[in-house]
C-alpha cells in the first residue's frame, strides 16, 4: 500500500471509532443479510462481544498498515483460527463487501472513491495474506 492510501484508511477509520457499535451491528447485519451461509459460524457468538472484537481487531490492523511485520503473523494466526470456525477462502470476498458497504453507511459522503480504492487495497492485502496463511498459496482468491 502506499503512503497516502494508509492515511486514507486510518484518517476514515477515525471516524468511525466513535460509532464502532453501530459500525459493527450494521457489518454483521449486512454479512447475515448478503452471505447468510455464514451466519452459523456465529451460531454460539454473543454478537456484541463479537462486534467488539471485530473493531479492536480493525483498529489493530489500521493503526498497523505502516508496520506490517507486527501485524501479518497476527493475521495469520487469525485465519488459521477460523478455519476450525468453518470459514472458507470465498467467504473472505462476502466479508470485504460487507466492510465496505459497511464504510460507506457509517461514513456517508466522507466515503469517496478514494478512501474506497484504499480500504479496497488494505483489505484484499490482508486478506490474500490471511488465504495463504489458512489455506496455502495454490487457493483461488
């Protein structure tokens, strides 16, 4: 990623801390609406809990884009979990709309078409890391 699409990422990813709660009920809303084979994965999940491990978990990897060494084995180590969740590598494409059309919503007009190509780019980076980590490097994206 380059420099400027980072600042893009974190600079609107500030604003959205303060309505992290809303944030995450509208993702999950989403992803169960778009991708409900998904849902059973949540089946046991208290969902606000979940919501709140959702944004420490963004907030992690946002604050992180410019040190991406500390933050990829940490992705890593996440994807393999979830594997034993029973998520699949095409599950990974159903999650980045959701965030995206989640973005949008929480931001409104501060989601330009810049700050989408960049949280684009952040995700399909860490999510492609997170596929090879969990799946290996042969598995289609």
């Amino acid at each position: 990623m380059q420099d400027p699409q980072i600042t893009l990422v974190q600079s609107s990813f500030a604003k959205v801390v303060p309505i992290k709660d809303a944030a995450a009920g509208i993702f999950y809303d989403d992803l169960f609406e778009t991708a409900p084979h998904v849902k059973p994965y949540f089946a046991n999940a208290d969902m606000a809990e979940q919501g709140s491990k959702l944004m420490a978990t963004l907030a992690v990897v946002v604050n992180g884009l410019r040190d991406l060494d500390k933050i990829v084995p940490v992705a890593q180590e996440l994807a393999v979990r979830h594997v034993g969740y029973g998520v699949k590598p095409e599950d990974y494409n159903a999650v980045g709309a959701s965030l995206l059309r989640t973005l949008e919503k929480g931001l409104g007009e501060d989601f330009t078409p810049e700050v989408k190509e960049a949280w684009t780019t952040a995700y399909t980076t860490l999510s492609g890391v997170m596929i090879d980590a969990a799946y290996g490097k042969e598995t289609e994206k």
